[in-house]
C-alpha cells in the first residue's frame, strides 16, 4: 500500500508529489536527549554516505523573533502562540524540509507537530482543530518518542540550566504556584499526551533514561532495518 | 447571549459584533467609518479595528513580505497569527464586556485571499474556527471593473503581495491584480449564503448604502443594552 503522503488536506499547490528522501522524527520533552541522538545520527548516517539534514522547531527566520519576544513578556493568546508555532513549522516544512526530502535527503526533525499538540492540548486546545490545522504535515517514515520519566527531567533541567525555566515549567497555565510543583505536574500532562498520541501515530517508543550510547545503538539498528527494507 | 469557542474554552458574549468585507476599493471602510460616527453620536461606546493591524506581528509580516519568502500556507497563518492577536486581546474581551465592536475586515478576508492562493478551504476555515460569527457580516458588492478602477486611480504602485504577483498568473502587477481580485471576488460571492452575508450593492451613491447600513445595524441593536460606563471627570 502507497503510504499517505501527508496527514490531512495537505498542500494543495504542491507540484513535487513524490518525495524521494526519508523523514525521522525524533520527539521529547526538553531534557530528552533529542539534540545529542541526533547529533550522534547525523555523524554516523553522513559516515554511511547518507545526506542529511537536522532541524528543529523554532529555527526558522519567520516568526521565530515574534516568538521570543512575546514570551519574554508572556503577552500572547493561547490559540496566537499556536498558530505562530504553526506558521514557524510550516515555514520549515515548505522552505527546509520539502526540498530536502525531494533532493533525497535523509531529514532528522528535531521535534515535530506532535509536540506542538502535545502543549497545545495540555493548555487546553481541542484536538480536533490541531488535528486539522496540522494537516498539511507529512507523514513521517520513522517517529522515536524518548521516553523519560518527568523526575529525571527535573533533574536534567538543574544540571543543564541551573534552574527551572518559565514555559518548560508551565507556569503560564497556572497548576501551581511553585515551579518546581507546577514542572512535575506539567510534565506529567504532556507525557499523558505524547502516551495518548504513540497509538495514534504509531511512534517507536524508546528508554530515554538509558544511557547516550545505549540508546543511539537501539535507534541506529531501527532505522537501519528501515532504510534496508526500501 | 451567543457561544464563543476559543481553544476548548466555553464564553458567551453579550456585545455586537458588525464586520464589513469587499474587495479593495468597494467602499467598505467609508461606510464603516460613518457607521462609527452614527454610533458614537447616539452615545455608544465602539470599539474599531482593522485587518493586519497586530503591532505584534506586524514587523514580521512586512519583514516577510520584503523578503517574498511566504508560501500560500505561511502566507495564511501568519496573517490568522495577526488576526487571533487582535482577536484574543481585544475583539473578544470588549465583546465579552458588551461593547460594539466594529471590524474592517474579518476572517472572510483571510478566506477570500488564501481560497485565491490555493490553500484548501476547508483547512482554512479550520485554523478561524475560534472567531465567532457576527452579530451582521456586510458584503460591499462591485462588480470588479468599478472596484479595481477605484483602486488604480488612488494608487499608481501595486504592492507586490497586494497585487497578487507571488502567485505567478502574470507578470504585469496590474493584470495580475485584476486575476487577483476576481478570484477573491468569486470566492466573496460564493460565500453568501453559507456565511449569510448581508449583501450592500457598492455601485449606489455612499448616502444611500449609509441608510440601508444604519437601518440593518439599528434592528440589530433594538434590544441591545450597553454596559455601563461610568462618568468621570
């Protein structure tokens, strides 16, 4: 069967229908161990003679200092930041990813949509409009889920930053005072919704709590069985 | 009291909300503007904006635009990034409080022009679901020749996006813009029914449409108590 090239309505203007090259996702709260992974892929697959190209969320020219901005002031609407994270990704998707993959790039995706719906539906936004706002995204070939217990995010976060950050926290909807209250229980919603969102679509669930090498073998043998497999 | 639905979050709002669209040059903000003058002079209290006035967002949109690195899908969301701004700080709190609130330009406009660009309609209606219907959506009909000749007269330079030109149908700003604007035009008029518009004919004198707009607007505040303000100094 044809897998389906994007997951909802698409990009109706879009001339390049087939798309040669190969789309990992790797997706994780902050203090996952996305970044490290994919570095380490990089490196290998580029040994291997595979072009890659790694991007993250937030990277683009766009919108990306209207982002920043707001959030030092936290001055923005909930369904204004969403579609400004949705603007920046799209701009990726048509500007970065897109020619990548029609150039027969293997792209690694620091992040995807599903984090973006992840923080979305824990502040409240209906799964339905994400779904559908998020339907011009491709459909992967490979999504690692890194998953970590929000306890040993907590103490990831103080050995990298020295101290809780603001959004990383969830402190703008307000589950507790405290920070360091309000970083578990936030942490604990969001893993609630990459868990509902694994079945959904169908990510490859591994231990972000082992150790760097470890969990690069356990990703590099599957995505070398699905690079074989084509 | 209507439902207002904004990111799974249930509001009734008690104020009016009047909202005026057309194509450019159809007269819409005229007649809006002298709507506003009627209202202020019968003592409401309204409040006014207009399309793509976010301060927010605003630099980036121009930053954008210079830079012609917009796709019909970034091109769309970063304008429904300008108009939730408008619409979570301050369309939807002054209705919630109870004002009138007058728009120039509402989503129809963002349905008009990325319809026109390619995006799929339904995933365009999708990403405004959050913006609540108006109390009376005003449609200024022209037919096209009046509306662009309107335009042209008053404006020698055609800005790049305005005119259409990122879409590639002509390389001459002025024919691009007239394909431009009929495709918005055709969309408008489709809409009509589904959006239940309220259908001004543009080509009538400014006095005349003004009374059938004052006439409409003052049915629909019959029963309409503002809040109350209190006097000060």
């Amino acid at each position: 069967m044809e897998k389906k090239l994007f997951y909802g309505t698409g990009l109706p203007y879009l001339s390049t229908k087939s798309l040669p090259g190969k789309l990992i996702v790797i997706e994780g709260p902050d203090c996952s161990g996305r970044s490290t992974q994919i570095a380490l892929l990089k490196e290998w697959l580029e040994v291997k003679g595979n072009a890659v190209l790694d991007t993250g969320l937030k990277r683009s020219t766009l919108v990306g200092n209207v982002i920043m901005e707001a959030k030092k002031g936290n001055i923005l609407g909930k369904t204004t930041l969403s579609l400004l994270y949705c603007t920046d990704f799209a701009d990726q998707l048509e500007n970065k990813l897109i020619p990548a993959l029609a150039a027969g790039y293997i792209v690694l995706a620091d992040r995807y949509i599903y984090t973006l719906m992840a923080r979305d539906m824990v502040r409240g936004a209906s799964k339905t409009w994400l779904k559908n706002l998020f339907g011009f995204a491709l459909v992967p070939d490979l999504i690692f889920y890194l998953d970590v217990d929000p306890e040993t995010l907590l103490h990831r976060a103080f050995s990298k930053y020295g101290q809780l950050d603001y959004w990383e926290s969830g402190m703008d909807i307000h589950l507790s005072g405290d920070t360091l209250e309000s970083f578990k229980k936030y942490h604990e919603l969001l893993k609630m919704e990459y868990e509902e969102m694994t079945r959904e679509y169908g990510f490859i669930v591994v231990n972000g709590e082992d150790g760097v090498d470890k969990l690069q073998m356990v990703i590099r043998n599957i995505i070398n069985i699905f690079l074989e497999g084509k | 009291m209507k439902k207002v639905r904004g990111l799974g979050l249930g509001k009734s709002y008690s104020g009016k909300l009047f909202v005026v669209e057309g194509c450019d040059g159809s007269g819409k903000s005229t007649q809006l503007y002298l709507l506003k003058r009627w209202l202020e002079a019968k003592g409401y209290v309204v409040f006014f904006t207009e399309w793509n006035s976010s301060v927010l967002v605003k630099d980036s949109t121009s930053k954008a635009k210079k830079k012609n690195l917009l796709t019909p899908t970034t091109f769309s969301l970063i304008h429904a990034s300008d108009f939730a701004d408008r619409y979570e700080k301050l369309i939807l709190p002054h209705l919630r409080a109870g004002y009138i609130v007058l728009c120039d330009r509402y989503k129809y406009t963002a349905y008009a022009r990325d319809f026109a660009r390619g995006c799929d309609p339904e995933w365009v209606k999708n990403v405004y679901e959050f913006a609540v219907k108006p109390t009376v959506t005003f449609y200024f009909q022209a037919p096209l020749e009046v509306s662009i000749s309107r335009i042209l007269l008053g404006r020698p330079q055609l800005k790049y996006h305005e005119a259409g030109m990122d879409m590639g149908w002509s390389n001459d700003p002025i024919e691009s813009f007239k394909i431009f604007q009929g495709k918005i035009k055709n969309n408008y008029d489709a809409m009509i029914e589904e959006e239940g518009f309220t259908v001004i004919d543009a080509v009538g004198s400014i006095e005349d449409q003004q009374v059938i707009v004052r006439k409409i607007v003052g049915e629909k505040l019959a029963r309409y108590k503002a809040p109350y303000i209190p006097i000060t100094g």
